[in-house]
C-alpha cells in the first residue's frame, strides 16, 4: 500500500511546522489576573492612554519616574508631568514600561501569532512558512488598527538543496543546486512577499544522519543575490564549520548558535570582522538536550494561567533521545558567552513551533537562558527590542520614543534587574489597543465523541486488515515529510495466542532524513483526523512479536492528539522480541497528549537503518 498522505491543512499545521522545525534546522495566579483587568487599562476600544509614574526601558536605555502618553496608537510624549486630556490613566508605580517585544526566530502558523500577542510579543521574524500568508501579514503590520495578532515578517520558502533540510515538511520547496539559479530564486521568494532570505546550510552531521545541503558556491551566490535587492539573507546552521562557511560568504545574521562545539577564537574572530549578527535560540536547543526549561516556564505561576491548552502540551514535550545531545546546550551557552564578550550582536529568537516551545511565552524563558549565558538583563531586554528593530529595519517598532508605534508591555518590577520581571505582565498594547490576555478555552469533556464501549480496536480475526471503529490501518512512513523509509502491512494467519490473524508490518528505515518512521496508522474518527475522546480509558493494550534483525531497535507508539497547532505526537517506546508478548501502556505515559481529542494512534519503527519487521495483535484501548 502506499504511504498515507494527510491532508494538507493537516500538514501545514502539525506534523509539518513541528516535525519541521526538528533539527534547526526551546505571584500568585489571581494576583495576576487582577492586575490584567480592565480596571488597571484602558478598555480595547481606544487607543490613547496615559501611563504615570513608571520606569521606562526604551529599548537601550532606563529612564526613571515618568509618564507616557500615547495617543491615536502611537508614542506622543516621554516626560513627567506630562498631560493626560482626559486620556484613560494607567498607574506605573513600581513597574516598568517596555517596547512590545519581538521574537527574531520563529514558524508561524494557524493561532501562533495569536498566542504570541499574549505574551507581549507584538511582533515576529518568521523563519518559514507557508508564503501564501504574507500578503496578509504585511497589510496588518501597515496599519493602526485594532489587530488580534502579533505582527509578521518571514523569510516565507526558505533555499535549500533538493532533499536537503526544509524539503521534508509536505510543502511544495523549490530548491537550487548551483550558483547560476540564486538571483533568480531570490527573486522569486520576494515576489511571494518573503521580507529577507533564510538559507538552509545544515548538512546532519551534528545528528549522526548526514542530508544534503547547499555547496559553498551556491551559498555564496544567494548572499549575493539577497544584496543586490538589498534585502538581508540568515543561515541556519547546527555546527561550527556550517556557521564558518555562512560567515565567509557574507551572511548578515546566524539564526541558531552552532551547538556542535564551543565557539573558538577563530570562529569568533570571523564572526565579528564580518559583523555578523547571531540568533542562538538556546530554548529550542535545550529541549535537544532534553533539560526540560519548557516544563518549568509551563508551571511559573505568572505564565501559566494565560496558556492556551496546547502551548501548555508543547511546552511540556521535547526532543527525543535521538534528535539532540546533553552537550548541546552547554555547547551554545558558552558560544553566546564567547560571542557576546567580544561584541557580536546577540538577538532573542526562540524557534518557536518546536517541541519544548510555544509563541509568546518561551521568549521570557530565552531571555532568561540569554542571561545565563553572560548578557546583563538590559542587554538581552536590547535583544528582543531595540535591536532587531534596527538590523531588519523595523522603523516604527522596538523602541519607547515620540512618533513610535504603541506597541507596549507594563510589567511589575524592574526587568533590567531581575529578568524574570518579564513575565509579571500587567498590560499589553498592540497600536495602542489594550491586548486581551484570556487564553482560548480547551475543549471540555464531552465536546467530542467517546470512542465506543467495547476496547477492542482490532483483533484481526476476520482474515483481513480491519478495525471496529475508525478509519482502517494505513501505512505511514517518513516519506511524508521527503524521507526514504519504506514500509507494507499484511494480514497474516496464525496470530498471538493461537488466534486466526494479526498485521505484518515490515519494511526499511533509510538514512536520508532527520527523523526516520515507517509504520501503521489508525485514526478513531469517521473521517481523517477526527478527534475522539479516549478520557474515559486508561491504557493501550495490544500483543506484538517482530523479527530480530543485526540491528536491534526500540519500536515507538505515537498518539496524535490536540489542536492542529500541535503536531507532536506524543510516544512511548516498547519492544517485539521473536515470541508474541502482550505490552500495556498507560495513557498517562504519552506524555502532553490530550486525551480528549485522540486524533490517530500508529506503531512505528525508527533508526537505526536497515530492514524491519513486526507483528501486532489484539489492539484495544482499556
């Protein structure tokens, strides 16, 4: 059978932007919520106010104890005393006034800038999506009006050689292969609305699974290309040498910190002759190296109560074993340090769209990793304003100053201090308008269909490949998102326990993509992707045997579950050894997955490469 092919909404929205990003290509509650009310602003029907008495961090500098008036959606005075008019008035005792903050690396997608705004990120420097939303994005950021949403640049398409990072995520990528095709591709991308040029120079070896990537004369020609229409081009980069040769050929900006290895004076030299700036996205990096910073930011008692449902899920995933290592944060940490000493410009960017990270919220967490890493507070507060205001020419924004658009965020406390101050948010303005911060409700218990009384999923017993409910067992492999694994299913006789069948899944894992599956797929709902309420069950039981091969292998569980902004699926591992054994995993062990809203259940096989094969009887959900 061939492979399933989701459908592309589906895509574009889940597995593709999560599974995407993979690689690179991370008070008290009421308290909290009082101070957010509408008596501590001004209501969302006007866009002039007057905030007194408040320390100011204007983007670069501190100015203590005055007043802010903003009028018709912009900055109208910064002085003491300054007159109110009759504008709404907002005390700043004790707290301090910033720029709206902006995330200089993420994938935005379906409610992400949405979540996003809540969290005073007002506005996003998207690093690839789909480019059809540009037109949109850049009506939205011209205007003054009363918006829901941050704010978004994008790099749109990214350039990438053909099977190279980018191509795996179900999207139409067009890619090059010589330098002769770069003006004519950066060309293109601008015609679709892309603001500046991300290009792709990860070749896998920080991962141990080699793909292809851009040669060097390519490379240097898209830089080129990017220049003469005098719009900047980024690389994304895992390891040094990637981040050397990105410098040589004149890139602007690095939108990770290699992670392979501290930066050594070489390199660091490099970076600063050429002036390049650095995006390190240590959250995304730490959840590589599995540290759980998302699971902490997701229970600070100041963040927490304005999560939608699946920012909570995500935050709570990470990578798995295989997609990172330990030393991958310290790796970066010390980069940052070594860059920031000698000058480099350092901008906060989060990667958002990952496992371990969600719009909005985990910018507070970079910022607080950014100080770890030897930036003072007020520095890293200039990361995430002021200077990427400056290097992608954001002329309105990221600044606290006469004629500026009131994109603002009031916090308790003094953040140029204390970093964490950052997430005591009391108000955020968007033109003026106060933000509100009430996340979307989760879907209750009940708002989906249960899946039927008897457990049983498939038995198998009817000589064919069946199931009792739902859509019937499909073949899923990494093909989906442009991998070669390759996988068929069976029905067999002779299954567990003297039975008269079960399903034979087997196949071929191939090197060739980050993250490598072949598998079998259910979905419990009558049409693809229904979600279905599993709440009231509480293990996934099933029998299993498989085929030792030279290479023993874990097998992985996936459960699909969420809105589809979450993609991740949430896994357990487990084992098929040559004798039928019955294997029980508690629903509580899939850990971020929404049991109310089960979308697809599959049995997989990963790395290492080479063939597999597997038997699975008796599937039911207890």
């Amino acid at each position: 059978m061939n492979p399933i092919r989701l459908p592309l909404a589906h895509i574009r929205r889940s597995a593709l932007l999560v599974l995407a990003g993979l690689g690179f290509g991370v008070v008290v509650q009421a308290g909290l919520a009082s101070l957010a009310s509408a008596a501590d602003h001004a209501p969302a029907t006007t866009n002039g106010f007057v905030v007194r008495g408040v320390r100011v961090f204007d983007g670069e500098h501190t100015i203590e104890q005055t007043d802010v008036v903003v009028r018709n959606g912009r900055i109208e005075t910064i002085a003491r005393g300054a007159k109110a008019d009759g504008l709404p008035i907002v005390d700043g005792t004790g707290r301090t006034l910033l720029p709206g903050l902006i995330d200089a690396h993420t994938h935005t997608y379906g409610e992400a800038s949405r979540d996003a705004l809540r969290f005073g990120v007002t506005t996003e420097l998207d690093m690839f999506t789909d480019w059809h939303g540009l037109a949109d994005a850049k009506h939205q950021r011209a205007s003054l009006d009363l918006v829901t949403k941050a704010d978004l640049w994008s790099a749109g398409t990214l350039a990438t050689a053909p099977g190279g990072h980018g191509t795996e995520y179900g999207l139409a990528i067009p890619t090059l292969t010589t330098p002769a095709e770069a003006q004519a591709f950066v060309d293109a991308r601008l015609a679709e609305g892309s603001d500046y040029l991300k290009i792709i120079l990860e070749g896998g070896s920080a991962y141990g699974h080699p793909i292809p990537t851009l040669d060097k004369p390519t490379l240097a020609a898209l830089v080129v290309a990017a220049h003469a229409r005098k719009r900047i081009a980024v690389a994304h980069v895992a390891t040094e040498a990637e981040a050397r040769d990105a410098v040589d050929a004149g890139i602007d900006g690095l939108a990770h910190v290699f992670f392979d290895r501290p930066a050594d004076p070489a390199i660091v030299a490099a970076i600063v002759r050429q002036r390049t700036f650095v995006v390190p996205t240590l959250s995304v990096i730490a959840s590589t190296s599995r540290t759980g910073e998302g699971a902490r930011l997701a229970v600070d008692a100041r963040i927490k109560p304005f999560l939608a449902s699946d920012q909570d899920r995500t935050l709570n995933t990470q990578f798995g074993p295989g997609a990172g290592r330990e030393a991958f944060l310290p790796n970066a940490m010390a980069s940052v340090k070594r860059l920031h000493d000698a000058g480099v410009k350092i901008l906060a960017g989060t990667d958002a769209g990952n496992p371990g990270t969600t719009h909005g919220a985990t910018l507070h967490q970079e910022l607080a990793l950014l100080v770890a890493a030897g930036l003072a507070p007020s520095e890293a507060l200039t990361a995430a304003t002021a200077l990427p205001s400056r290097l992608f020419s954001l002329d309105d924004r990221g600044r606290i100053a006469k004629g500026m658009r009131a994109d603002l965020l009031l916090v308790d406390g003094d953040p140029t201090k204390d970093i964490t101050a950052t997430r005591a948010m009391v108000a955020i303005w968007k033109n003026g308008y106060a933000v509100d911060r009430t996340p979307p409700a989760a879907a209750p218990v009940g708002s989906t269909k249960p899946i039927p009384a008897d457990p049983v999923i498939s038995d198998f017993e009817d000589g064919a490949i069946s199931v009792r409910y739902g859509q019937n067992w499909m073949v899923t492999t990494d093909q989906l998102i442009g991998g070669k694994s390759t996988a068929t299913q069976t029905w067999e006789a002779n299954g567990a326990d003297g039975s008269k069948g079960a399903l034979r899944i087997r196949g071929t894992i191939a090197a060739g993509s980050l993250f490598a599956w072949a598998g079998t797929m259910f979905m419990p709902g009558t049409q693809p992707f229904e979600p279905m309420d599993f709440s009231g069950h509480t293990t996934l039981v099933f029998k299993v045997r498989g085929e030792v091969h030279d290479n023993p292998r874990d097998y992985t569980a996936m459960l699909f579950s969420g809105p589809p902004s979450n993609g991740q699926p949430a896994t357990a591992r487990f084992k098929a050894t040559p004798e039928w054994t019955e294997v029980g995993i508690p629903l509580a062990q899939f850990s971020g997955a929404d049991l109310v809203t089960v979308k697809g259940l599959a049995f997989t096989a990963g790395m290492p490469v080479g063939d597999f094969s597997f038997e699975i009887d008796d599937v039911s959900v207890r």
